[in-house]
C-alpha cells in the first residue's frame, strides 16, 4: 500500500441514519423536527434536574420541599411523555430518510 493511500478503519461508529440518507430530507421538515425534539428534550431535561434538586432539598433539608408529592409524580410522568414525543418525532424523521433512501435507489436503478 502507497503512503497515499488510506486505509478504511475496521470499526465504524453506530449512526441511526446514514449520511447518504439525509440528503434527500427536504430542510424544513428537518429544521422543524429539530426544534421539536431540541425543545422537547430541553423541558424534559430541565424538568428532571428540578425534580433531583428537590429529592436532595428532601434528603438533607427538612421540609424544604420544591414541589408535593403529587405534582412530582405528574411532572415525572410529564419528562416522560415529552421524552417519549421527542423519540417519536426522531423515528418519523429517520423513516422518512430511509424511504427517500430506498426510492432514490429504485429511481437510480431503472425501477419505481
């Protein structure tokens, strides 16, 4: 093998959707998508360290409650479901590549 010459690497990192895929995604389903799941996922994060803060206020301070009982469990069980619409709204996305990827090659191939 020349000095020039690379060689391609035996391990390849796990992608959901392959490079090939994204070029046909038209951008403002994407961008859209995107700011669905940035802002989804952001709440729910945000959502979860509040509900950890008060877990600790719980532990070593008494009484110093952020929120009752109740609301936590309603506010857990509402991070849940926006992390569950968040992976949602990617699945779709990443579907929607892969079937542009497959009617691409059909169209490249002489067929569809």
């Amino acid at each position: 093998m020349s000095s020039t010459e690379t060689k391609q690497p035996a391990f390849a990192p796990f992608r959901w959707v392959e490079p090939s895929q994204c070029r046909a995604l038209p951008a403002d389903h994407v961008m859209s998508a995107i700011g669905q799941i940035r802002d989804l996922s952001a709440g729910a994060c945000l959502l979860v360290q509040m509900l950890e803060r008060d877990e600790l206020e719980r532990e070593f301070d008494d009484g110093g409650a952020l929120f009752a009982t109740p609301d936590r469990g309603t506010l857990l069980r509402l991070a849940v479901a926006a992390s569950h619409a968040a992976a949602g709204i990617a699945e779709e996305l990443q579907g929607m590549a892969a079937e542009l990827a497959a009617s691409d090659r059909l169209a490249g191939a002489g067929g569809a």
